[in-house]
C-alpha cells in the first residue's frame, strides 16, 4: 500500500510517500528562514505559510516519484499535538486529498511518529525505553508495539528544546537555538557545576526545564559580554567565553535527561533498546551520553538519521501505512489536537 503523509504540526510544512515501510520520496518546505526574523516560531506566519505553501508540494511529490496518484491508498496526517492553526491547515489539505483521491484517512500522533520513524532505516526492537525530546515536548514511554505506546514520564513545564532555544536566544544566537548550541559548544568542556540538573534528586520520571531556564537568564545577566551583536551576519563572530556557555547548558540538559532515561531503563529491565528521537536528539553530546548510558546497561542505542529527527512527513507516512494496514482509520470530522492535550485513541474499524 502507499500512503501520503502530511505534517504542519509547528513550522515544516511536509508530504511524503511511504510504500510498504519503504520512503519513496519527500517534499519539505521549511520556514526557519521566516521565524529566525522573530527569534522563534509565530504561530499565525507558521499558519499562513502552511496555507501558502502546502498544496504546491503535492504535485512537485508526484512529479519527483512518478507515482500514480491512483496508487494512493491512505492518507495520513499528523493530528497533534501542535500548533492549532498550524494543524487546522494540513488536516484539511489532507482531509481534501483524501477525498479527492477517494482513499482511507487517518490521524497520526505526532510524538508516536517520532519516536517509531527509525522503522524506516531498521527494525524497531519491541519493547523499547522511548525518549521523545522536541521544541515543544519531553516525554518518556515503554513501547509496547507500534499501537501501544504506555507514558511513563513527561515535562511538567518546559521542553528540552525550549530550554536550550531559550539559552540560545538569550545570548542573540540564531532560531533554531538547540542547532547553534550544539554546533558552538562542541569540543569544549562544559562546567558541570554551574547550572542545576531539575529534578534529578527524587526517583520520578517527569522533567521540569523551566528553573533551568531562570537559572541560565540570571547567568547571562551577570554576563552580558557573552551576548553576540543583535542581529548576526551569515557568520558567527567569536565571543570569549560563549562556546563554553553552550557546551554548559548542553551538558545540564543530556545529563539530566540521561539521569532519567536510566531510571526508565532500571525500571523496565525487558526493554530491548533506547530509542531517543525528535528535532533535539539531533544534539551529538545528547546522543554521546545516551551511547553511553545503553553501552552500561546493556541494551541497544537507536537514533533515527538526524534528517529524521526533526519534523518530517515521512514519519507521519510510515506509522499511518502501520495504522491502516492495521484497521485503524478516522472519520473526516476528525479534530486536531492542540499541545498541552493527549491525543486519544478514537479510531474507528473500516467495518464497524
Ligand atoms: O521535533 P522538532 O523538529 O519540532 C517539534 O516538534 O518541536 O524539534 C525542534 C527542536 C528545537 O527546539 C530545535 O532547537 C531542536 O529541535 N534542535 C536541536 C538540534 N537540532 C534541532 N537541539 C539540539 N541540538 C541539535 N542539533
Ligand atoms: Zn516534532
């Protein structure tokens, strides 16, 4: 079966085809160029440019394929959560092709489409420890199957990535903060003392990144001279001291999520693997410490491809083909669902 996936969950605008868990072809129009103005993402531009953006790349998906639109099975979509405007728009432009390619629908879960789109470069060991970390979600599950995704802890404030687009923004660096983070403080030792690890001490498995946040902006107060000139040319000029800076909050961030991604790990010893994915398990001392942490206990490390691990449709494509195949599809009154709220399981059987 071949199914068209579509993803406007925050600020990519993505199709995709995925046929029988292969990816034949992916069209991404991204708008990080647009939201880089504004230091983050502004919902109603991300909205509108989904608008403007989002048709056009079905065509150009078929063209570059060569796949007959006929072939079309399903039509998947991510349903949330996310920005709601955003939603709004690729529900119905997938709600449209749906109708005119006379095919199944379905609505993906975001989170879920990360964590499971490594199926599409290798097998995904059941269960896993999954670790979902994005701009606007931290979140660990044991996997039970690609259906049965059971939450064992989640952020009770702040993501991991708003966390470290915070520190970057702070300090004037570049929207998406996390990449310019990653990419400056590498191969600088971090000081493991400065900022605080949050909510590390007990024995749970939520994530607070909010008192990090504070923590970085009275440090960067008391440091002025490591803010970069406002609005930075195509290069990064050099400032003392800040890759220092960058490799310290990045380092408070993996090790606190590595502290809880080893309580999970203890506490679920028949979990065959880790899988860390999302825009921030792009972050390569995230992925070093996680290495790390699976090489001590015994398990597999899994990452998807860095291009895999921001928002893509090519996930949205590959769990929907899994739901479909499975008899799991939605109505066309389905609803998007905003961040901040779970994703329920309403599915309806083709034959109920
Ligand atoms: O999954 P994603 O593309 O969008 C959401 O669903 O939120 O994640 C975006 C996040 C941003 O916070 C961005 O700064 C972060 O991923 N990110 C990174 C890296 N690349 C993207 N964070 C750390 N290191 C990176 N290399
Ligand atoms: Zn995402």
């Amino acid at each position: 079966m071949i199914c068209l996936g579509v993803e406007t969950s925050c600020d990519e605008t993505a199709l995709a085809l995925v046929r029988d868990g292969v990816l034949l072809g992916e069209r991404l129009a991204s708008q990080e160029d647009l939201h880089a103005l504004f230091g983050g993402v502004v919902p109603e531009l991300a909205s509108r440019e989904h608008l403007r953006k989002g048709s056009a790349l079905f065509p150009a998906l078929i063209k570059e394929t060569g796949v007959d639109p006929e072939d079309i099975g399903a039509v998947a979509v991510a349903r949330g959560p996310g920005l709601l405007g955003s939603l709004l728009v690729g529900m119905n432009l997938a709600k449209g092709l749906a109708l005119g390619l006379g095919t199944g629908f379905v609505g993906v879960n975001h989170l879920h489409a990360h964590l499971l789109v490594v199926g599409l470069e290798r097998e995904i060991p059941f269960p896993s420890v999954g670790l979902l970390i994005s701009g606007g979600h931290t979140q660990l599950y044991l996997v039970h199957s690609p259906f049965d995704f059971e939450l064992l802890g989640r952020t009770l404030d702040d993501a991991a990535g708003e966390a470290l687009d915070k520190a970057a923004k702070l300090v004037n660096l570049p929207y998406p903060g996390g990449k310019f983070i990653d990419f400056l403080g590498q191969g600088e030792e971090p000081d493991k003392t400065l900022f605080p690890r949050p909510l590390t001490s007990g024995s749970g498995l939520d994530f607070s990144f909010s008192g990090l946040k504070s923590a970085v902006a009275r440090y960067v107060s008391g440091h002025p001279s490591l803010k970069l000139p406002t609005l930075p040319g195509e290069v990064l000029p050099e400032v003392p001291g800040l890759p220092r800076y960058c490799a310290t909050i990045n380092w408070a961030v993996a090790d606190t999520l590595r502290i809880k991604a080893e309580r999970a790990l203890a506490a679920h010893p028949e979990a065959k693997a880790l899988i860390v994915a999302g825009g921030v398990a792009a972050n390569s001392m995230i992925r070093r410490e996680m290495i790390g942490l699976c090489a001590a206990s015994g398990v597999e490390a899994v990452f998807p491809s860095p291009r895999l691990c921001t928002d893509n449709a090519a996930m949205i494509a590959f769990l929907g083909e899994q739901l479909v195949r499975a008899g799991f599809v939605h109505g066309l009154d389905l609803l998007a669902i905003p961040r901040g709220r779970m994703v329920p399981l309403d599915y309806t059987r083709p034959s109920s």
